[in-house]
C-alpha cells in the first residue's frame, strides 16, 4: 500500500530524481558518440558561456568515456545523477562504496572548462594526495593540470598548487591561506586563486561538524602563566555543588557549593560562595585588596584564570577530550576521533591543561585573524558537497547555506541487516555482552569493526580483548598515522579493528581486504561474503544520529552483505545526560530478573533517538549563534580586507591620505575652535596641538578671529598639503609604495586591537541577558561602534606617522633587498 502511494504522490526527492534520470538517460545516448572521438577532441573542449543541458550532458559523457580509457572505471547511472547534484550546488548523499570521488570529476572538469578554479575539498591531507593522483589521469586527458594542496607545502609549493586547474585541499588549509592572505605586506606574498567552485567531500564533517570550531591565526599576549599553579592548588579546597535552589526547593547548608558544573552546555559557574572563598585566596596571598572585588576591572583577569583552571579539571577529560603527547597537550576532535595538532582552546583552558598535566605552559595567545568555515565557504560562486550522511542536518544545509540534500538511490540494493540496540543497565554488563559478541561473529571469521566514541573507551574495549586473547588493531588519535592501513584491512577475514567515531573516513572497507597484491584476494572476500560481511559493532551512541549511520554505513557497501548492531549502558554520556530520571529508573526496573541484565521497550528506543534529537537541535542552536556572532565580525572583516586590498594593489594613495587628513584637521579644528564662538578662538594653543600631531603647523599669524570655520580648514589643507608634496617630493616613485607600507601596517595594528576588543565584549555580552537585554543585538550594536573608532583611529593614525615620518636617502639596491626581506 505505502509503495503504491509513493508512486502515486512521490516525495521532493522522488521527484528530483526522476528529472536527473531524464538528463542521464540523455548523457547515456551519447556513449558511443564519445568512444568514436580521437583524444584531440578532449583537449579542445574548453568554452567561456554558461553550459546549457545540452553543453554539460556532452561533457560528462566526455568525462565518463575519459574515465574508461584512463582508469578503466565507467560512471553508473547513480554516480551521474550525483554529479548533476553537485553542478546545481546542492548536496548528493550517497552510501559509502559509491564511488564519491569518482563522481566529482564529472562537475569538475565541467567548471574547470568553463574557466573556473575548482577545489576538490576533503578531511585530511592524506586523502587530498590519494585522491588526486588517483584522478589525475582523468583530468589529464582533457589538457587540465592538478594538484594536491596540503599543510606541508612551501609558500611556492602552494602557489604552484594554487594555479591547477583542480585543486583537492583540505578545509583547514584552504581557510588558513585565506586568512595568511589577508596579512601579507606584498601583492606577490598571496598565495590563493579565486574561489570559483569547491566539491566538499565529508560535506557534513565540514560545514556541520567543524562549524563550532572557528579557524583562528594567532599571536602571544603578555598575559601572566605563572598564576595558573596558583589557581590549581585552590581546586581541591573548592566543594562542587550538584544541583540550583528553587523557591520551592531551597538548597540547605550542607548542599551548597563553591561552583556548578553543566555538562550539557560545557560551563563551570562560580556561585556566592564560590566568589567568596576565590577572594579570601587571593586576598590571602596578596594578589588582590582587602577591599577589592573580583569585578573590580584590574581583577577580572583572576576570574578568567579560575574558570579556566575549573573547566580544564572537570570538563576535559584525558584521551578523551585530549591526549598528553611528550611535552603538549593535543586536542582531539569530538567527531572524528583525530588529533588535532597546533589547534588551541581560547579563554586560558588550554594553558589550564598544561599546568594540570604538568608540562610546559605556553604563552597565551591572542587572534591575529579569524573566520568560520560557515563564512568562508560562502565566499565561493558556488559550492556543492558529498556524504554518505546529510539528510538528517537537510534543514541545516537550507537555512546556511542554501543548499538542498538529494539522497541519490544505490547503485546495488542494500542488504545489511541493522539490528535493534541492546541496552544495559551498566557499563560492566554491557562489556561482557560485548565480549561475547565478538566471540562468536569471530568464530566464522567474519570481520569486525568495533566503533567507540573516545580513546578512553577503544583502549578499554582492547583490554578486554587483550585479557581474553582476541588479536585486534586499535585505530584512534594515538595511533592515526596507520590509519588508512589499518582501514584497507579492516575486510580481511576475522580481522578485528577498533575505531575511534569515524576514523578512517574517506577510505573504504573492502571485503576480503586490499585488493592489489593479494592472489588470496578472491578467496578471503568470497569467505567474508559467505560470513555475513562486515559486522560493525557500535558501543555507545553518538551526540549526532548522523555520525551513528555513518559508522554502519561502513558495512553493506555496494550490494554487499553486512551487519550492525549497538551496545549501550544506561551509564553512556547520551543516556545519562539527555534521558530523565524517572526514564531511567523505569528501564532499570525492567531488567530485575533478566539474565543479562539488558533492558528491552518500545519505549527505549523512541528515548534514545530524543535524547538524539534534543543533543542535534541543541548543537545546532550553538553553530547558529556562532554564525550569527561571526555575521556581524564578517561584515567587518571584508570591509578591512577590501581596505587592505586596495591598498596591496598600485593604486594611487595619495588621494585617499588627503582625504584622512581632510577628516582629521576638521576633529583637530572642532575641537579646539568652536565654530561660531570666534572670540574664545586661541591659535597659539591650536597651532601647538596641530604640531604635536603632525610634527608641524602654521604661524598662528595665519589665521584670525574674523575668519569662518570653512576658511581656517582651507588655510590648513593648503598648507599640510604643499608641506606633504615637498616632504615626499625625494622620494618620487617610492613615495606611493611608503604610502601603502605605512596604511597596511596601522591598518594591521588596528584591527588586531579591535579583534582582542571583540573577544573581551563576545565573552562579557552574555550578561546582558540577565538585564533582559538581547545579547546578539547588544554585540551589533557595540561592535559596530567599536568598529567605526578604529576605522577612525587607522585613518588618523595613518596621517599622522606619514606627515611625522623621518625621510633618510635609499639607493634602489637597499630598497629592493629590504622589500625581499619583510
């Protein structure tokens, strides 16, 4: 019945695909015209318009038959539709095996043959490499150059990357070299091309999950390291308090606290108490006045030591929030599992882990630069996306950016069979259910992909497997430069792997293991098929249902055989955070006299995906108000960036100097000459503050008490002007090339003071809200202010180093070599 209505009234989707079937039907009509073409057709087929049905259908039939010629891979009709997805900009999900990374080419070269700079973007620089080697010959065959851009590049290496046809990056390295960009003091210092197309694989790694995550270019600060010991000795007196008093539930003595700890939302709160004994500590220790509160403007920078020191103990937890790598503390991502090398928690947290796990305490940092990948992709004409997973955050991708999610059908029908959870009461329980599990999938030979959600959890799941003899491999952050080795195995037969989240993502897990090189190769995969598959066992469910179907879809690829199943505790971070009480105590109950412990309810499972749902929604609400934050900075940050171009290119500056100097005689005048009260008009003082602004001024007998407010800024303008030209007359050509030197460089230490502004009101602005004042509306308003004094302040600036500025003789030879060196 329900077929029968889908054919009748068939969804958006539906819908879509059936108009994309039409255009593939098309593309397939023209196979054999293809096939008859010499390779001197391919290389001519370059064209400036805008490609019509008919232009791009010829095209990816092009690319389709290069494909076959070059790779011996021929597209299906799936992976066509996928790359008629990523033409319009909108988002192909497509299940793992695929054949993503053979669908982008088709978009590909269709852009990079109409002129346009296309970047292939991925999560690591391993796949970008991979990816574009594999698909070079493609491009190839069309006269179209490609390259792989990855962290490890010299500013040259990047710049020849950058003039490809076809760049494959990552994300990161992409939106560093924009921000890098933007700090040169040279035209030819940049390194990125235009930002025409970009084809983001993993899109839902990026544009979703690594949204929270601004990329942030940063300088030291002289903030003080030594007070973080300090404030780490004053942890263990401090008392946690579990719960806020109501009026109908008022807390007793015995339950206050110094501090409160929301795990949900990552934050640690002082309370009265709290406040109270941080500044008998300090007071004790004389770091602050009997007198003095904490809001005392000289001493809000204890409250930040405190509250870092408070997070970095109770919300950060070792190899699973970050790792202790030699002397550094490395981060690791929520969502992949990876290490996150040279990337750093803001607000002195980091510096907190440090003195906790007793290594070196690097200087504290402030932003240089900042943008979001949110930002930063819209920078593009158009961007497109592949995943395996994108339909859940469908919403999302519309509401930012614009783009629609298609769920293309499989090229084979899936067969995997995805088991219901099974839930214990506890932990342990759930680890010997586990155990056992495996035992028995093993005793077939099946393979198995165990998927945890921390190190802390795959390293405890490969203790048990240890103590009960069961080889395995462990894939997570400590050990991530296996782990496309390790991946590329994970198919053999009885190989067991354990993988943090989605480790090993971008690479697939063919059954019978690697192919190339193994004359077993047929053997193990039919033995593998004939056990089943791949069997993925799951430990914990993630904060994301997204990332939960993303650790089964590594089984079931092409058609193939495969199974999954979940093991969870109601002791789980999703499960104990996010599912009441009464709830849990009712599962609980329904497991007294079982065997086993584990609970079964229709009930349960509509639990778990709430406790999903409220973790999804709540997660997007923070990518939001980021990106509403970043909105506002963004407007800043291109209108800055704008400045700073025009004035890298070789512009003439002189007139747009005139024009701040125009600016700052009026302020200068204003202020010590009310206009229309002549008679209090005194020049010897004006013509004392005009010098000691810019290093000279007029005879006061210039000027008189008969004169209007317009004619003594006349008499300034002329003066300052003819005294500019006859300053810099010297230096001729060079004077334009000073000009721009001077402007980015106060430009450069403006902003860079407005950036630290910014992030001391982004993290005050919150208590706005307890004066019932919206905090976003209030950051508008106060950053907008903030941002038109230091466009004042760079235009006055500027005018006055120039006209202050010593002139001293250069030859051409010392320039050019102190240009080579900056």
């Amino acid at each position: 019945m329900l077929d029968l209505l889908r054919k009748i009234f068939p969804s958006a989707n539906q819908r879509r695909i059936s108009e994309y079937r039409k255009i593939v039907k098309k593309i397939n009509s023209l196979e054999e015209e293809m096939s008859s073409k010499d390779e001197n057709f391919f290389k001519e087929l370059h064209f400036d318009e805008k490609p019509d049905e008919e232009k791009f259908s010829h095209i990816f039939a092009s690319v389709r038959e290069a494909s076959v010629r070059t790779l011996g891979l021929r597209h299906f009709d799936c992976q066509m539709i996928g790359g008629l997805v990523l033409k319009d900009g909108n988002i192909a999900e497509m299940k793992t095996g695929e054949g993503k990374t053979l669908v982008a080419t088709l978009p590909a070269v269709l852009n990079a043959l109409n002129g346009k700079k296309v970047y292939v973007v991925t999560v690591n620089d391993y796949l970008a490499e991979r990816d574009a080697a594999w698909m070079a010959p493609i491009y190839q065959y069309f006269g179209l150059k490609v390259s792989a851009l990855t962290s490890t590049q010299s500013f040259e290496e990047k710049k020849s990357s950058y003039e490809s046809n076809i760049i494959y990056c990552t994300s990161s390295e992409l939106g560093f070299d924009y921000l890098r960009d933007n700090m040169v003091l040279f035209r030819n210092q940049k390194s990125q091309a235009d930002l025409n197309f970009a084809i983001i694989d993993e899109v839902d790694s990026i544009l979703i999950d690594e949204a929270r995550t601004p990329l942030i270019i940063s300088g030291a600060t002289d903030d003080d390291a030594s007070a973080y010991p300090v404030f780490l000795k004053l942890i263990p007196n401090l008392k946690q308090q579990l719960r806020e008093g109501t009026e109908e539930e008022p807390l007793s003595e015995e339950e206050k606290g110094d501090f409160l700890i929301d795990e949900k939302g990552r934050s640690v709160e002082l309370t009265e108490n709290g406040f109270e004994k941080v500044e008998n500590f300090l007071v004790n220790r004389n770091m602050i006045k009997e007198d003095e509160s904490l809001y005392t403007t000289n001493n809000l920078k204890f409250l930040k030591y405190i509250q870092a020191t408070l997070k970095a103990n109770y919300l950060f937890e070792k190899d699973v929030h970050y790792v202790k790598e030699g002397n550094k503390v490395v981060l690791i991502d929520d969502n992949t599992g990876r290490k996150l090398p040279g990337r750093r928690i803001s607000e002195g947290v980091h510096q907190a882990l440090e003195c906790k796990e007793k290594v070196p305490i690097q200087q504290e940092t402030q932003t240089l630069a900042s943008t979001t990948f949110q930002n930063y992709f819209r920078l593009f004409d158009q961007i497109s996306g592949m995943t395996g997973t994108a339909d859940t955050e469908a919403a999302e991708f519309k509401q930012i950016y614009n783009m629609s999610v298609v769920v293309i059908p499989t090229n084979q029908t899936m067969v995997r069979e995805d088991v219901n959870d099974v839930v214990y009461v506890n932990e342990e329980d759930k680890y010997t259910a586990l155990l056992t599990e495996i035992k028995e999938i093993n005793k077939k030979e099946a393979p198995i992909l165990v998927g945890t959600a921390s190190i802390e959890s795959s390293e405890k799941v490969s203790s048990i497997l240890k103590k009960a003899g069961i080889k395995h491999q462990v894939l997570n952050a400590k050990y991530h430069e296996k782990e496309a080795m390790i991946i590329e195995e994970a198919g053999r037969p009885g190989a067991i792997t354990i993988a943090t989240n989605m480790a090993g993502r971008g690479t697939d897990i063919v059954l019978g293991g690697k192919k190339e090189n193994d004359k077993d190769w047929n053997k193990n995969h039919q033995k593998v098929i004939d056990a089943g598959g791949l069997h993925v066992i799951g430990t914990e469910r993630h904060e994301s249902r997204r990332i939960d179907n993303q650790l089964r879809g590594r089984s079931g690829r092409q058609g193939d055989p495969g199974y999954s199943k979940f093991f969870l505790s109601l002791d789980d971070t999703v499960l104990r955070l996010f599912i009441d009480e009464n709830r849990k105590q009712l599962f609980s109950r329904l497991s007294e006299g079982m065997d086993d412990s584990s609970i079964e309810h229709p009930l349960l499972n509509g639990a778990i995906a709430n406790a999903q749902k409220k973790i999804e929604n709540r997660n997007f609400e923070i990518r939001k108000q980021i990106l509403e934050y970043d909105d506002v900075s963004n407007d800043q940050r291109l209108t800055v960036y704008e400045l700073r171009n025009f004035f890298l290119e070789d512009n003439d500056n002189e007139k747009l100097i005139f024009e701040y100097l125009d600016n700052l005689l009026e302020k200068i005048a204003d202020k010590a000459l009310p206009e229309d009260q002549n008679e209090y008009w005194n020049f010897d003082d004006f013509t004392k503050i005009l010098s000691q602004s810019l290093g000279s001024a007029p005879e006061p007998e210039k000027f008189n008490k008969n004169q209007t407010f317009a004619e003594v800024i006349d008499v300034l303008n002329d003066f300052y002007k003819a005294e500019y030209l006859n300053k810099f007359e010297p230096l001729k050509e060079k004077k334009n090339e000073l000009e721009r030197q001077v402007s980015i460089q106060v430009l450069d230490a403006c902003w860079k003071r407005h950036l630290q502004n910014i992030d001391s009101l982004r993290g005050n602005i919150g208590l706005r809200a307890y004066a019932q004042r919206n905090p976003i509306n209030e950051f508008k308003k106060e950053s907008f202010e903030l941002f038109d004094s230091m466009i004042e302040s760079f235009k006055d600036d500027s005018v006055k180093i120039l006209f202050n500025i010593k002139i001293q003789k250069m030859s051409q030879a010392e320039f050019e070599a102190r240009k080579n060196t900056t």
